[in-house]
C-alpha cells in the first residue's frame, strides 16, 4: 500500500508495521508528530500496544527500558532538548543490552530556541553506546525503522534512526508501506533469552567491580563489531523482500571520482542533484552517503575514499572548538592508510540551526574544494553573514 | 519539475491545501513533495505551503524559491507581503476574492486568475463568513487553472483525506472547478 505521509508519520508508521508493543513518550515540545500519530494509531486499534504517556523524556527512555527488559518490543521518540534530557538513561538502555528504537528529529540545540535541523542533538549522544541511522527521504525512515528492531535484536543493542526536522519530518510524499504479512516474516516477534521472569529469576543492573567491568564493555565492542555484520544483514533480507535497500554507506557517482562530497540526512539527497549536473558539465565528482555512525563503517570507508584526490565533508554540526563530527571520523579512520592513499579531508560545517542547503551552496563547495590550499581544509565556513 | 506556493494565514487550509493536492497528483502516479512553511504555526499569522510536481523521483530538499506559480487564499495579505516575490515570469496568481483580475496591480509578465472561494466554502458549510476555509474550493479552481491535476483526482484526495464534511468539500471544489475563469 502506498500512502502519502510526512517524515513523522512514516516514523510512527514504521513502529506499527515493526508491531511495538509499548510505546513510551513525553509528548510535547520538542517532540514531534511521531508521537501523535503513533498515539492515533494505537486508539483506533491498529496496533496493539500499551502507550505510556510520561511526565519527561527521563522518564519516557525509563519506560522503554522497563518495558524492554520485561520483553517486550518499545518504541520512543524525541528531538532535540528532550534527547538531552534522556542522556542518562541512552547509556542505561544500551549497557544493560535493551534493543529499544527510537527516533530522534535532528533539531538545533537551545538557545537560541530553534525547531530547525541539525545534527547537534544526536551527534551528543555518539558515545552512549547506541547505533546511529541517519535517513534522507521519507521511505527511508519507514524502513529504517522496521530494519531497527531487526538490526537490534540480533546484538542486543539499541538504536536510534534520525530525521531531519521539516525537511523529513514535515514533509508529505509517498511511501510504500509493507504488508504487516511480509513484515511479520521479515521481523518476527521479540523473543529475549532473558528477561524480567518470576518463573525464571536473574538478577540485572547489579554492581560491578572492577574485576569484570571492563569486559561488560568489550562485550558491548564486540556487540558493535557484530552490528556491521547485522546492519548489512538486516538491509540485504529487506531489499531481497520488499525491493529496496540502501547500505550503511552508498556510493554515487563514484566510479574514478577525484573529488568526493561526503553528505549525511536530506542534504545527501539534494547532493545528489548537484552530482548530476556537475558531471554533466565534466566535473570528476561522486557523493558518499554516510547512513550509519555507530558503529563506524570503518573499513568501508577506508575503501571508498582511498586514493582520491579530495574529499570534502558537509557536516550539518559543530563540535565546537574541533569541527565537525563526521569528518573528524573519517580521518580518523583514514589516518593509517599510506600517504599516497590518504587525501586530504576538508571539513565544511553547513545549515546549522535549518539554514538551507541548496543546489547553489553545495555547488559553491564542489567548486571550493578543487582549488582550496590543503593547510586550509580545518572548518570551512561558507556563505556566513558579516 | 514544477513549484508552487500557497499563501494563507493559519486556521484557513494553507497547508491542507498543499498536502491535499500532494495526494491528488499521487493519485496520478507523479511524483511529489508537499511541505508547509518551516516555522512556528498561529492562528491568523501568515503562513505558506509549497508542493513540487516532477515525473521523476523528487530529490531536491529545500525551500521553494522561485515557484511556477503562486496561489493565495487571503487577500489581506497582499497588503502585507510581497507575495510574487521569486514568482518565475510567466507564472500564474491564482487569487481567492470577489474583484477581478484586472483589479489588481502586478507585473505583466503574470498571468492573474481570481475565483471566489470564500462565497463558495461559505455556501457549502465550511467555515463562517468572517473564517471560511477555502482550501477544498481554491483545489477546485487551482485544477481548471493550472491544468496541473484533474478534478477528479482532487475529488478523490478530498474524499480520502478530509473526514469531516467531506461531501460538502467535495462539493464546494466541483463548484470552483466549474465558475473559474481564466
């Protein structure tokens, strides 16, 4: 069936087909439409799950573990300041092994007050243990969000697919929703080896000395080692079953490609455009879309950009005081490769805060990038007001 | 490809507009992209929606600049912003009220249609006089105008996506379709 939604809907949506049995949300500002639909959805009967509305989005990640530990199938989502307000417990989800999904609006931090996009708010919680999906269209998020709870459950994980705010979330275009018949083969239900059971008592969220601490973690790496593997997996049993896949990494226009725009989210989309006609006009330049940041696709990276003349990142994030995010991962990945393998990586910080990113500008950076000197390739601003 | 802007102000169907006409032009197996203005919606504030037509996957994901043509539920507005603003030469002003065409002051190169949607969602129930909501009926009018999408395929995306008064909206668009002139 084919509907036309916005980026919030295909979000709740997604949760439907993946049949979340509870759903746990904070629902006003900064959440989204997501929660209102999916609220919608379960009052009207089509999807049989417990919604818990929470005073705090602390409050709403604390459901979703209790519920998930319980072993139960949960969903959440949030933006912004609520992800903030959740931070405490994103670590908790993810050490004591929940494969809880959630999706987060990429919306600007406070202050000043913003509904606008950027990746600031997510990009925070990199190191809380969490895989990381960042869509670029509307069919993207709906299936993201069904291959979640596969990619999660299969390591015990938990995972975030992140939307640009208003440029997906609210949007409207169509989208394909799978038959609950073909998704059910696809993710079965939620069966965890352990969980809250009286009649099969454990004991979780104990102390742990130091003795074994530290191979909680290396379990949890592995874990993440395992979720490249699942990642792949997840979206290679989705395309062979609904006909679309979209890789943790996708290489456009990429093929003997000197210069290399390294994009994530919608701007990935409208790159794309850009790719086209710059070619046309006998540009060498292919895009590299980055859909997973957790866990890094390392050595997929490494393969694409090797050897290429110039690779020029558009972060839509500042670390401030560093750069951007995305492109301080990927020298970091690139650093060990031999020198003459190794191009310089320019970091372009874009559309912070909703600032669009147009045909225009991404065409200005393509242009830059192929005659900037390499000493200055740190934090590129382009097109900032006096 | 092709871009419009709607121009209303909030509480009056701007942005159901848009997204009713995303359905209808999906209905006819094109492809679209139907978005409202980014920002903080209020009652009676000026707010805008644009959709993008294409026969090809719509991959562009920005605001609308330099629209086709433009569509104006509130004629209050024209006071207050310009609305031609980036509107492409050659493009057509599809305005909601009782003057005519030649009424109105724009450049040459437009092409100025009027239609009075209020007078028609008021006979058919929707709204009140001092708020009727227009949206189904300006779809109306916006599908003999443009030429951009049939009427039966706005009557369907009324039918699909309008739950309240629905044969009323449907009603009130046919009517639109019928009295536009231009």
């Amino acid at each position: 069936m084919q509907k036309v939604l916005t980026g919030n809907q295909s979000a709740a949506w997604g949760a439907m087909c993946a049949k979340a049995q509870v759903v746990s949300a904070y629902p006003i500002t900064p959440q989204t439409t997501i929660i209102e639909e999916l609220a919608d959805i379960v009052a009207k009967g089509l999807l049989d799950a417990k919604f818990i509305k929470v005073e705090s989005e602390h409050s709403a990640m604390a459901g979703c573990i209790g519920a998930q530990a319980a072993g139960a199938r949960t969903f959440t989502a949030t933006s912004s300041q609520g992800l903030a307000l959740m931070h405490e417990l994103l670590h908790w989800a993810a050490l004591a092994r929940l494969p809880v999904v959630m999706a987060n609006v990429n919306r600007a931090m406070a202050p000043g007050w913003s509904i606008w996009t950027d990746q600031n708010d997510s990009l925070a919680q990199r190191d809380t243990g969490w895989l990381q999906f960042y869509c670029e269209s509307n069919q993207e998020v709906l299936d993201t969000t069904i291959q979640a709870y596969k990619i999660a459950e299969a390591v015990n994980l938990p995972v975030m697919l992140i939307l640009d705010a208003f440029f997906l979330s609210h949007t409207y275009e169509a989208v394909d929703i799978p038959g609950q018949e073909a998704t059910s083969k696809y993710l079965p239900p939620y069966k965890p080896s352990i969980y809250l059971n009286v009649d099969d008592p454990h004991a979780f969220g104990g102390i742990v000395p130091q003795d074994i601490y530290m191979e909680f973690r290396y379990k949890m790496q592995l874990a993440m080692d395992e979720a490249l593997i699942a990642a792949d997996k997840a979206d290679d049993d989705f395309k062979a079953m609904f006909g679309r896949g979209y890789g943790v990494v996708e290489e456009y226009r990429l093929d003997g490609a000197d210069y290399v725009l390294v994009t994530s989210g919608t701007v990935t989309s409208t790159t794309r455009t850009v790719i086209d006609d710059l070619q046309e006009k006998g540009h060498s330049v292919g895009l590299l879309k980055m859909k997973m940041l957790r866990p890094f696709p390392a050595e997929k990276v490494r393969k694409i950009l090797s050897g290429r003349k110039r690779v020029a990142v558009l972060d839509r994030n500042i670390s401030v005081g560093m750069g951007g995010v995305w492109s301080q991962e990927i020298r970091s990945v690139m650093y060990h490769l031999p020198e003459d393998q190794r191009p310089p990586i320019y970091d372009y910080i874009v559309g912070l805060g909703g600032r669009d990113v147009t045909p225009e500008f991404i065409e200005e950076i393509a242009l830059d990038l192929e005659k900037r000197p390499v000493k200055d390739c740190d934090q590129v601003w382009i097109g900032l007001k006096e | 490809m092709l871009e419009l802007r709607f121009h209303s102000r909030g509480g009056q169907g701007g942005v159901i507009a848009g997204k009713l006409l995303a359905v209808a032009i999906f209905k006819e197996d094109r492809f679209v992209q139907s978005f409202p203005t980014f920002g903080v919606e209020r009652r009676a504030a000026p707010v805008m929606a644009f959709v993008r037509i294409d026969d090809k996957p719509v991959r562009i994901r920005t605001q609308i600049y330099k629209p086709d043509h433009i569509i104006i539920l509130d004629q209050s507005l024209l006071q207050m912003l310009d609305v031609t603003q980036g509107l492409k030469s050659g493009g057509t002003i599809l305005i909601n009220t009782e003057k005519k065409p030649e009424d109105f002051d724009f450049d040459d190169s437009y092409k100025v249609v009027t239609v009075d949607a209020s007078s028609i969602a008021v006979k058919h129930g929707l709204g009140s006089v001092t708020q009727p909501i227009v949206n189904t009926s300006i779809l109306g009018a916006l599908a003999k105008i443009l030429k951009i999408v049939k009427i039966e395929s706005v009557v369907a995306a009324i039918e699909e996506d309008v739950p309240a008064k629905t044969e009323a909206n449907v009603a009130a668009a046919i009517e639109a379709y019928e009295v536009a002139v231009g």
